[in-house]
C-alpha cells in the first residue's frame, strides 16, 4: 500500500554534462560534480533516461516515473490525465550557456507524432537568470525562406539568415515549436517545455562533443519543421509580482507564474504545479526551499507559504490544462 501523497515532493534533479555547459550553476545554488561542464540541469523530468528523483520524505529515493505511475490521476489532476492520459507533459531545466549552443529548431506534436518520435514536440519558454549582455538567436530575419537559410548554414553565415537579439536578466521569451533559435554565451536560464527532448540541430560551429567527435546535424528534418511564417518572439522583461504573482506566458502547453514574498499560499485545484525557487528561501507548506532548489505540488492541494525574507522569488509552471493561482 502506498504512503499518503504529501503536499510537497521536493526533487533532486539530473545534471548533464555537455560541451558547451559550464560551472554557473554552482554559483546558483546547484551542487556539481567536479571538473565537469554541466549546461542542463533537469529539474523536473519524467524522462527515462533523466528522471527527477524525489529528494526527501516518506518519497525520498522514488523517481518521478514511478511516483506517477503509483499515483497517476491524484498526483497530476483529473484535468491532466484526461488530457495527457499517463504522459508527464512537463519538462523542466535550468540551462548554463558557457559557449554558444547551436543553432535549432524543434518539431511540433504533430511532426513528433507522425514520425513516431513520441507524444510530444517541443514549445517552451525562458526566463533569463543571468547575462553577460548576451544574445539569444530569435527568428529569422524577414523574407528568409528555406533556400536561403540551407546555403546560409551550410556557408556558415548562420548570421545573415538568423535574428540575434539582447537579453537581460528577468526577460522572457516563448518559443513555439517550429521557431529557429539558440542560446548564447553567457546566458542562464529557467525553461519549461512540453515533455520532450527532440532537437534539430541546423549549425553547430564544427564544434566536436565530448567524444571529440562532430556532432550530429539534422538540416533537412530541422528545415523540414521550421514555420517561415512564425512572427519572430521578442523578450519581454517579467513584471514585478504583486500578491497574486505575475502572468508571464499562458499557453495551451504550459503555463509559467513569477511569485514574490506577498504571495503566501498556492492552489492546485486543476492540476499540478512546479516549483522553482530563484531568490531567497521560503517554506512550503513547511518544507524547506532554498534558491534552485524545485518541488512537485500534487493536484488538489492548498499550501501555505512563509518567505525566509523578502527577496523571495520563484516560478510556478503547470499545464495549460490547469492553470494555477498563487
């Protein structure tokens, strides 16, 4: 027989390491393992091979996958599961840019599905940590068709036929499935994304991996998904949040809440929510969360949360299907 579902699930996350990764993430918060460049930080993952473990209570040691298969329905909310059936439809990370990631694109449900990818394709959002005035590769340029981005790449003028734009720390951006983009250079953030890891790479700088190896292009998949219609996305910087948070992308995937220290309580009542802490500390229904640290709020609850101070800040995604409310 199981345990009672407890209010909180805090998780500890699974760290990959990467070429272009770094050691930013320490100073965030995050716990690395020595002398190697960690660019993701899989916060909340139902993925196989990356799956978020439950980090302490009556859960502790239990993977997420199989936290949701013992629990189902009373873990994600009776909304989710009618939509999503047994798929976890969220994926969570925090991403450190020590070097320029490579230009991609990723495919939409559709184009998953009917290449038998999976369930999902892949929108997600930002929410920039950190920037050394850096850019972030958004759209492309007006009039660019497909032609012209394939010589571009191959030519290696990615720059002609792609949009950089700046970012600062607090913007945010959404990304529909099908846009052309990149993470750069001294640039963290926080993305939630639908459930699924399916990336086109279109240029990558003949950057070997880890292997030494060239990594894998995907050009003409990665052509064969991009919307040359889609309005290039602009970062938008994140409002301050007053007691009810702050509305920063509401969307049919997902749905992503900055909260500050007037907000004391969060409602689950549709669905599940995440939460990512990223300033001060706070208590959640008297579990513990310090700055990078993310917890899982089952579906149905009502918790009360005391800030350690007032520079708490922290992020609430959920599904589209169950907006929350904090």
């Amino acid at each position: 027989m199981n345990p009672p579902l407890p209010d909180v699930l805090p998780l500890q996350p699974y760290l990959r390491e990467i070429v272009w990764g770094g050691r930013r993430l320490q100073t965030f918060g995050k716990e690395l393992p020595a002398h190697v460049p960690i660019g993701e930080s899989f916060e909340v993952s139902a993925l196989p091979e990356q799956d978020s473990v439950v980090s302490s209570g009556d859960l502790s040691g239990l993977g997420l996958r199989e936290v949701l298969s013992r629990y189902g329905q009373e873990l994600v909310g009776a909304a989710v599961t009618a939509h999503y059936g047994d798929d976890f439809p969220l994926l969570i990370k925090l991403i450190d840019a020590q070097q320029d990631l490579s230009i991609q694109v990723h495919p939409d449900d559709a184009y998953a599905r009917a290449e038998d990818l999976g369930r999902f394709g892949k929108t997600e959002a930002w929410y920039v940590l950190h920037s050394d005035g850096s850019e972030l590769a958004l759209g492309l340029r007006q009039g660019t068709d497909a032609a012209e981005l394939r010589q571009a790449l191959i030519e290696g003028r990615a720059k002609d036929a792609v949009l950089y734009q700046e970012v600062a720390p607090d913007d945010v951006v959404f990304l529909k499935a099908g846009t052309v983009h990149a993470l750069c250079r001294g640039v963290m953030v926080y993305e939630v994304q639908q459930s699924s890891d399916l990336t086109f790479r279109l240029y990558d700088y003949g950057r070997p991996g880890l292997d030494g190896q060239p990594r894998e292009l995907h050009l003409e998949r990665g052509l064969a998904v991009t919307d040359f219609t889609a309005a290039v996305p602009h970062p938008q910087a994140a409002p301050e949040p007053g007691p009810e948070g702050a509305l920063l992308v509401d969307a049919e995937e997902f749905t992503l809440t900055l909260c500050g220290a007037e907000s004391d309580s969060l409602s689950t009542a549709q669905a599940f929510a995440a939460v990512t802490v990223i300033a001060g500390a706070g208590k959640f229904a008297g579990v513990e969360l310090d700055m990078a640290q993310t917890a899982l709020i089952p579906a149905g609850r009502d918790i009360h949360i005391t800030a350690a101070g007032a520079d708490l800040r922290y992020l609430v995604a959920a599904p589209g299907v169950g907006r929350q409310a904090c």
